[in-house]
C-alpha cells in the first residue's frame, strides 16, 4: 500500500472509527475504486460514518437504507425464496445485499467497486429465532464476497454503532 499505510498494517490498531473511515477511503482512491452501501440494522450509520470524512465524494457512490425486508428483495435483488425460508437476519441475506447494492448505485451499468452490507437484530426483541445482537456484515468487491457474522453485547445503540465500526474495519481489511 501507498499513502502511509503500510503492507503489514493491523486494522485492529485502529481505536478511533474517523480512523478508520478516513484509511479505508484513502485506500479505495489509491485503487480508483468506488463504494456502496446497504444498511438494515446500522439505519445509515456506515454510510454516514464515510460521508463525515472530507473528501468521501471521491469514492462514495451512496447508500440504500433497506429496513423492511421487501426493501431488501424490491431494491437490493435479495432472493425472495431465501428471504422467505430464512428471514432478512441471515449470512446470505448480507452476502446478496453487498452484491446487490454494487449494482443499484453503480453508473452507466458499470457497478460500484465495492458493496458492504449490515443485517441483523438490534433489539430490543428477538427477531425469527435470532438474538439481540446478531449481526451479518457482508463485503463484495471485485475479488469475492465475504461475510462475517458476530453477535455484539450491548443495548440497541451499542449493537448498531459496533456493527457500523465493524463493518468499516472489516471493509478495509478486504481490501
């Protein structure tokens, strides 16, 4: 890497998340790429969390805000039978909305570089069998597709601000 990030560079260093939204914008401008963003349960907080960063116009295609679980099918391309067998908290639910989104906000049929995606459960109740705190975060990029799942502790602000943090980091570090 260039730009003062170094080939060795541990992302888990990074206590400040401005940090780490600056670094993985600065790192996705050295490889002239884009990205887009669909949020569940983070409600925008990723996409905000970039856009705060002066300069994010750069890479920043935008972000959907997919709450309802027809949102994630109509807008995103979720398969309606996954949705339907599984519900919108789901490994591949996060996988085909980081796909999905990379389409949606990409330009003249050319998708966005990078998609990151959050589904989960915030609470305060349990949601289709699934604990307060489960979270799914998917990143596509022209590499593959990867998605972590992690249950996070805490009360709903905690879980959706950690999964938003999360979701930076773990973005970065696929690159």
């Amino acid at each position: 890497m260039s730009h003062g990030i170094p080939e060795d560079f541990d992302e888990t260093l990074i206590t400040d998340p401005r940090e780490s939204a600056a670094l993985l914008l600065e790192r996705l401008a050295e490889l002239g790429w884009t990205i887009a963003v669909a949020e569940s349960l983070t409600g925008g907080l990723v996409v905000s969390s970039l856009v705060d960063v002066p300069g994010a116009s750069r890479v920043v295609r935008g972000g959907v805000v997919a709450y309802a679980t027809d949102v994630k099918q109509s807008v995103l391309g979720v398969d309606a039978a996954l949705l339907d067998a599984h519900g919108a908290v789901h490994p591949r639910v996060a996988r085909q909305m980081a796909r999905g989104v990379r389409d949606v906000l990409g330009r003249d049929g050319v998708p966005a570089d990078v998609g990151v995606a959050t589904t989960g459960v915030a609470g305060p109740d349990t949601q289709d069998g699934h604990v307060v705190g489960t979270v799914h975060i998917g990143v596509s990029t022209p590499l593959g597709t990867s998605v972590d799942s992690l249950v996070i502790a805490g009360d709903r602000d905690r879980i959706r601000r950690e999964a938003a943090r999360i979701a930076v980091r773990r973005t970065l570090a696929a690159l």
